[in-house]
C-alpha cells in the first residue's frame, strides 16, 4: 500500500481492519473507532501486548477481538481436537456471553468458530463443541480450570490470551486460576490484560504475562458521567417499597435498573414490585445461569422495562439506552456508586439516578460524594411521613439477611483483597462488608464457606480436585 492509500482511509480501515472484518465493522454501525480501538488495534496488528486500563462502555470488546479475528482468518480450519486458537477470559458469566455477542457480529461472513465456557450451565454441551477445536473461546476461569484439569481441553496451541476486567477478576478471586491458565497456553503467545482499575496485584500481574506491553489508558466512565443527573430521596427503609413503586408509575422511566445491596434484598423488592402491579426481571449470583441470561435478554429486548439486580451481577453488563438507574440501598463500597449509575448515560445519551437514602445510610452517603467530588441534591424527603402500612394479606416477611447473601465479592468475604489488607481501598467507616455483626469475623471463616472454598482453590492445580459446587 502506498503513503498515499493509507493517508485516504478512514474509520477502522486505517486502523489496518481489512475484507469482511471491515464490512462487518460497518453493518455494526461501528462507523468511527473509539479513543481505545484507535490505540488498541494498530498495535496488536502488530503483534505487540497491551495492558489496557478501561472500562466495559469503552468499546474494549472490538479493541482486542478485531485483531484476534483479523490474525486468525485465514489460518483455516485445521486445528488440533480439544485446543483452541484464542481465549477470552471473563469475570462473569454475562461478560463472557457479551463478549460473545460481539464476537460473532465481528465475525459474520468469515468462518469462525466459537465457543462458551461457563460455570452454573451444563458442562456436556461445553465440552462437545470444544472436541473438534476451536478459534475462540470465551470463558470463566473457574469453569475452564475444571475443563482443563480432566483433559476436555488443551491450551497448548492458544495463541492469543486476553484478560478481560482484571480487577473484577481479582475480586472475585480468580487470580490465580488465571495464572494457571496463562502458563498452559502457548509460551510465545501474545497476550492483552484489560482492567478499569490498575491495584498493586493487577499490576503484578500484568508484569508476569505481559511482554513489554503498550500501555492504554482511555477516561473512565466516572469521568464522563456529567449527562447523568444524578438526585437522592430521603426514606426510611420501611418506606422505600412505596417510594420506588410511585416513582416507577412515571412511564417516562422506560428501562430502570434497581440495584439492591443483597440478593435477598433484590429479591424481596422484586416481589414488592410485583405486588405493586410492576413487572419486574431480576439478576443475581443465586439464580441459574439460564435465568440470569433470560432476565438479561428480557430486559434488553424491553419485554420488561424493570431490572432489579445485585452490583456484582450487574458488572459488565452493557445495555444501551437505560433511562434511569434507581439505588434502592448504598452499596457498601463507594466505588460501586460510579459502576452503578455508569449502566445509565451511555454512548452520550442522557441518564438519571436515583438514590433513596435511610438515614442509617448517611455515612455511606457521604463517602460517595466524597469519591465522586460533589454533593449530590436532595430531590425529595419522606423523612416526615408517616411508615405505609403493609397489606395484611400479604404474607408478612422478616427483615433479615442470611449469613451468605451479600454477593460474593472476592473469595474473601470480608471484602479485601487476598495480599495486602485493603488495597488502599476506600471503604466505608465501620465494619468491613460481609463481617459478621457479632463474632466480628469475616462470614466465610464463620460459616466455612466462601473464604475456606477460595483458599482451597488458591492451591488447587490441575491436577487436583476441585469443589464440585463452584459457580462460575
Ligand atoms: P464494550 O466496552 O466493548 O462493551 O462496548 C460498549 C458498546 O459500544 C457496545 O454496545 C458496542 O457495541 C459499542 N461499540 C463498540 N465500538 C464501537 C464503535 N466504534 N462505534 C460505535 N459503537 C461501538
């Protein structure tokens, strides 16, 4: 190509997209590559490593999956049974099937295959569609780790690895899982680790599988949440189920998300809503994978305009065109204020959130706005109103939280990270989340659950056993 072809091309094709890679760019609608593609592609064309610090929103998915297509296109169909070219790595399940989703729309009109691998659903059709081989896989760590261990799938001719959401990853306690796997594939494989935040561990990390990586930082959502307006209402807990249920009779909120601190709690004001006259989807780490995607897909297509879910299942999820974000409750970590509200205000287009505030929740309050750098307005206050009564036919509920209901949000239930203490993470004053209120130790050393479940796996090979009821 001449000096003078190159400078006439625009959008992805000057990126060095090319064929049906490029068509498929544009039936996308993918007209101009976002500030991450733009910085991610060349390079990888390239064949160099990136450690890319991003969120889900920015565009990552096409940053790496572009030039993965792009290298193996052409390649053919000759692969070795059980391998697999290139694999994705995901925290969540829904990321995972995301990822997926994109991929496939990247790749129409060349031959490529895929395939998911994922925790909570059947392993026998996993494990069908991986015996001939394939290009891409896009999977969960826990899951994989189990796939390889029994021999089901071989890393050794995996050429390029990529490590989607590193911190949620961190999080959610699968580091080391990922280092296993990295060490399986291909040793001159060529590898991008992709994270919203860059903790000392991640870091670390990137250090041990990167090989001298170009570096990309694109804006985080938080800094381009100025078209959400963003509001708090006073309520007492008791009153927040009216609150929601009047403030959700404004047709005017087309798609809203309800965030819940808990599962137990998103599904107590799942039921609510429904006894409100509301139809609502809800998503958390206790439901089936299959319920999960179902309420997902029913949000997206608008079959329901309500989605009630817990912060970590949440994560990830890229729906365009949420109007309204409400927290129902403050989550315990500040940081996953800005997750939260960033589902709203997407590609530019406007957003709201809404935040009901008890006034027990005041503390947790303030350390949002201290992370978000303003003050948040007061919209409403039912502080002076009398607590609704409840229906006497409905079944009376207690309010009250099981020992493992908070979302697992690291194998350590106490909320560090496994390593050094806090991270430097900021935390709300108190107790740390998932500490038991009385014996004042983490819930996973009380009830030998998720904390003892993740130490276990934090030694575990592949060739050792692994606990049978890991989800993902
Ligand atoms: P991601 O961060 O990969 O989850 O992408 C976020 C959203 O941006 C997805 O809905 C993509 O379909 C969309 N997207 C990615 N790249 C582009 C682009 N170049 N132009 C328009 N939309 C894009």
């Amino acid at each position: 190509m001449t000096n003078e072809t190159t400078a006439e091309l625009t959008g992805f094709a000057a990126l060095g997209i090319t064929g049906a890679l490029l068509k498929a760019t544009q039936a996308a609608g993918f007209a101009d590559p976002k500030p991450i593609q733009t910085q991610a592609i060349p390079p990888q064309l390239e064949g160099r490593d990136i450690l890319g610090i991003a969120q889900t929103g920015s565009g990552k998915t096409a940053a790496f999956a572009l030039p993965i297509l792009s290298k193996i296109i052409g390649l053919g169909t000759k692969r070795r049974p059980k391998t697999t070219r290139a694999l994705i790595l995901a925290p969540t399940r829904e990321l995972a099937v995301q990822i997926e989703d994109t991929i496939k729309l990247l790749a129409k009109g060349a031959h490529i295959s895929t395939a998911l691998v994922l925790g909570g659903v059947s392993r026998f059709s996993q494990v069908k569609k991986i015996g001939p081989g394939v290009d891409i896989l896009i999977a969960t760590p826990g899951r994989l780790t189990d796939l390889v261990r029994e021999g089901d799938l071989i890393l050794a001719d995996t050429k390029w690895l990529v490590l989607d959401e590193g911190d949620r990853m961190l999080d959610m306690g699968f580091i080391n899982d990922v280092k296993r796997i990295a060490k399986a594939t291909a040793p001159d494989r060529q590898t991008a680790l992709f994270s919203a935040t860059m903790p000392d561990e991640i870091a670390e990390l990137a250090k041990g599988l990167l090989k001298n990586p170009v570096r990309i930082e694109v804006a985080p959502q938080s800094t381009a949440a100025a078209e959400i307006v963003q509001s708090v209402v006073l309520a007492r807990t008791k009153q927040k189920r009216q609150v929601l249920s009047k403030m959700l009779a404004d047709e005017g909120m087309r798609s809203v998300i309800v965030f819940s601190r808990t599962k137990h709690g998103a599904d107590r004001v799942t039921k609510d809503l429904a006894r409100d006259g509301f139809e609502a989807a809800v998503i958390h780490g206790n439901k089936s994978q299959n319920a999960r995607q179902k309420a997902l897909n029913d949000f997206r297509d608008g079959s329901v305009r309500i989605l009630v879910a817990t912060d970590i299942a949440a994560r990830g999820i890229d729906v365009p065109g949420i109007s309204h974000v409400v927290n129902f409750d403050l989550p315990d970590e500040a940081e996953s204020y800005v997750h939260r509200i960033g589902r709203t205000g997407r590609n530019g287009r406007d957003g709201i959130a809404i935040t009901l505030c008890d006034p027990s929740e005041n503390a947790k309050l303030r350390q949002v706005e201290r992370i978000i750098r303003m003050k948040l307005p007061v919209i409403a206050d039912h502080l002076g109103s009398p607590d609704p009564q409840r229906d006497p036919k409905e079944k009376t509920e207690r309010h009250f939280e099981p020992a493992n209901d908070r979302e697992h949000h690291g194998g350590r239930r106490d909320g560090r990270r496994p390593g050094n203490g806090n991270n430097g993470k900021k935390r709300f004053g108190g107790k740390p989340a998932g500490e038991h209120a009385a014996t004042g130790k983490p819930n996973g050393e009380r009830n030998g659950d998720g904390a003892k479940r993740f130490r276990g796996n934090n030694k575990r090979r592949f060739g050792g056993k692994r606990p049978a009821n890991r989800a993902a």
